[in-house]
C-alpha cells in the first residue's frame, strides 16, 4: 500500500530544511516490518510545496508502526512543526492489475 501526504513549507523556510528532518524519520520509520521505502517530490514550479509517498507491505503493517509513537520520530517532527503544514492525501492500495500503454515497462514497486 501507498501511504501519500503533502507538506507546505512556510516562507522563510526552504524545502531542504523539511528534507533533512524527513531523511531522519524516515531513517527510523524504515526499520519497522513492512516499510518498503519512501520518496520526497518537490512540486514543479512551487519550491514551497513538497509530496511523500511511503511504500508497506500492509495498511496494518503501518498502522502498527504509527500505533508506536516512537520518541525519537516525534521529537523530529516536532522540529519542523512550526514551518510545515502537513496533509494527509490518503492510504492507496496497491492495484491488483495494471493496464499500460503498449510499449510501456511496469515500473518496480
């Protein structure tokens, strides 16, 4: 499954500075079972505007990492807090099937 959020970084602030407090949760959040990677998108044409998209095995396996509250993550996070907005866009599951235009690979989960 696909965990998706969408991160505004206020005036002042630069994305880089979100990124470096990311790498580090991220860092963390990874070892729990069923993490499967993560991936930070700066928006086009917006600096300010960033997407994450974390990759499970299972809904449950992430709810159970969140059901944690590991310190250490939300010490991190807690950095940020006073420049960045955080919205969750949503859990996705992972599709059963895909259908692609002919000639176009499949790309790895």
């Amino acid at each position: 499954m696909k965990y998706l959020f969408e991160i505004r970084v206020a005036e002042g602030h630069s994305a880089e500075e979100y990124a470096d407090a990311w790498v580090r949760a991220s860092g963390i959040i990874q070892q729990a079972p069923g993490a499967r990677g993560t991936e930070l998108h700066r928006k086009i044409g917006d600096p300010q505007a960033l997407i994450a998209i974390a990759y499970w095995d299972s809904k449950a396996d992430r709810d159970a990492m969140s059901a944690k509250k590991d310190p250490d993550v939300a010490a991190i996070l807690a950095s940020v807090a006073s420049f960045v907005e955080i919205h969750r866009l949503g859990e996705f599951e992972d599709p059963e099937w895909t259908v692609l235009p002919p000639g176009q690979a499949a790309r790895a989960k």
